[in-house]
C-alpha cells in the first residue's frame, strides 16, 4: 500500500457535532484514503451550536472537500447549505455534506446505509413485511429507505403513538404502494423486525415481548454498542437471523466516502478499522 505523504495538497475532510472526540470515522475514513492513495485526511471537530456559521465559513477558507455531521446538528446544519440531496430534504436530516460547484451540498446516508448493511442477511426486501420500532431520526431513514426498497407492509410500533403516527403518514407521502399500520394490539408475523430505539443501550432493555420475537423471520437491532442487545441475544436463542448496528455504521461511513470521492469505498478497510475501534472502546 502507497504510504500517506501529508504535504501541501492533502485535502481535508472532518465531521463536526458535540461530543464528536470518540467518533470511529477520523481513522476509518483516512484509513480508506490512505487505501487508494488520496491524499486525503479526516479530523473530528468538536463544534458549538452558535459556531455553526462560522465553522462552514472556515471550512470555506481552509478549502475543505466533504465533512460529516453528527448529534446535535443533522437538522440544525440545514439552513446554512446550498443545496440538499432529495433525501436529505424529504427527512429533513444531513449527516454528509460536500463541497460542490454551487456550494455545500447535504445527503443522508443513514437509510442508505441501512439497507447496504442489511447485504448481510441475504434478505430481498421486495414484499416483506417489516417491523420498525421506534419514530425517531434514525426510524425517519429507515421507514423510508425500506419503502423505497420495495417492502409491502410497514408495522411501525413506538411509545409515543403520535410520534409513529407522524411516521406513517410521511412514508406514505413518499411512496403510497407501502400498507402502514401502527401499534398493533397483538403479535404480528413479519418477515423482519428493525430496533431503531434506543431500548437495549443500557440496563439490558428489551424493546419486545418474546412471542413477537417469535414470529418474525429476522431482526436488526441498530444498537452496535453492546454489540449483543437482549433483542439480538433473544432473536439468537430461537434460531433467528440477526444483525447488530455496526454494518448501519461502517455503510453510511462508506455512502459519504463514495459521495465525497466518487470512488468504490475499501469496505474491508473500513471494516476493519470499526472493528479495531470499537474493541479500544
Ligand atoms: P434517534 O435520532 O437516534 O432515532 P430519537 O429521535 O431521540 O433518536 O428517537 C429515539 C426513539 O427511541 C424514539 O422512537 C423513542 O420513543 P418516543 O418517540 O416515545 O420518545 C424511543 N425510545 C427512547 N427511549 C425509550 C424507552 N425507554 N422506551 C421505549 N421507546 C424509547
């Protein structure tokens, strides 16, 4: 592999949000620089809220190429862009932002990201039935990333029914061949279930009863830290594919890689570096 010369005309990418100091993508994304030889590098900046105009300013001036944004600022970036990708817009969320000819241009690589990571299953997604729990931003890209995949039934279950509510009626705007239920009352077959909740982060929570586990045919717990939330572990003892949060995590880094560079990301690489980060903590 070339050996990364840092000189006068490395380009700079970054992610800005608060906290973002132990954020894996510094080392992830200059890792697949490095990999491909751009001469490229990748710095965390912690940001204050009333510095965000100011930081885009500076990013301006210091010529920077591409950042990500992370907690608190997907949505409050928005209004000093641009331009926004239609999916960006649709979800009112960014989490990539470019550098382009017309100026700073906003994706979101979440729901993208989800649905490369979900490759691991081996599951074509075209008329399944999905179950979704939770109503939050990252719920918002996943909803409408599966309806575009070509799912048949939606079942979005969350605490808050209004919040869910919402959910359903904006993934029907967008794509009306999706049948969407809420909260169910009983146990629904599903051919898989998403955790987007953060139920299972802490104190071993389970966001579901078992006999729904039961009756589905795969899970996904979007939760990578544990890497074993109890829904995964329960989903495990019956047998039941499962997947953990880290595959959501290396392809929304890879999508921004791609948007950035207009390259095929070195996913192992990438991979690789989650995998190292994640055993440090
Ligand atoms: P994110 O951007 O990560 O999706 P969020 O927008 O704060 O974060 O959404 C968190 C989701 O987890 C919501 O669906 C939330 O449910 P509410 O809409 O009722 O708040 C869900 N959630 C968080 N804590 C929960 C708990 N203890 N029990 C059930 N659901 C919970």
């Amino acid at each position: 592999m070339k050996q990364l010369i840092v000189d006068g005309n490395t380009a700079l990418y970054g992610i800005i949000g608060n906290p973002v100091n132990h954020s894996f993508s510094p080392d992830m994304q200059t890792r697949a620089f490095q990999h491909l030889a751009l001469n490229a590098v990748y710095l965390p900046f912690p940001v204050m809220e009333n510095d965000l105009p100011r930081i885009l300013d500076a990013f301006k001036l210091l010529k920077v190429k591409g950042f990500n944004i992370t907690i608190p600022y997907k949505e409050k970036i928005i209004p000093f862009l641009d331009s926004l990708s239609a999916e960006a817009k649709l979800l009112s969320s960014v989490n990539t932002v470019k550098w382009t000819e017309q100026g700073w241009k906003g994706f979101s690589t979440d729901g993208t990201g989800f649905i490369r990571s979900l490759g691991a299953l081996d599951l074509d997604l075209k008329g399944k039935r999905v179950m979704l729990l939770g109503a939050g931003g990252a719920a918002k890209a996943i909803a409408v990333s599966l309806a575009n995949a070509g799912i048949v039934h939606l079942v979005i279950v969350n605490r808050t029914p209004e919040r869910a509510d919402a959910l359903a009626e904006m993934v029907a705007f967008c794509n009306e061949n999706v049948e969407i239920s809420c909260n169910p009352d009983k146990p629904l077959p599903c051919d898989l279930i998403v955790n987007s909740t953060s139920v299972g982060m802490k104190n071993g929570g389970c966001p579901l009863d078992n006999d729904q586990v039961e009756l589905c045919g795969a899970v996904v717990d979007i939760i990578y830290n544990p890497s074993r939330t109890t829904l995964l572990r329960e989903a495990q003892k019956r047998g039941i594919p499962n997947l953990n949060g880290i595959g959501m995590l290396l392809y929304q880094g890879v999508e921004s890689f791609e948007i950035w560079t207009d390259q095929k990301a070195p996913i192992h690489v990438m991979e690789e570096s989650l995998n190292k980060s994640l055993a440090i903590g």
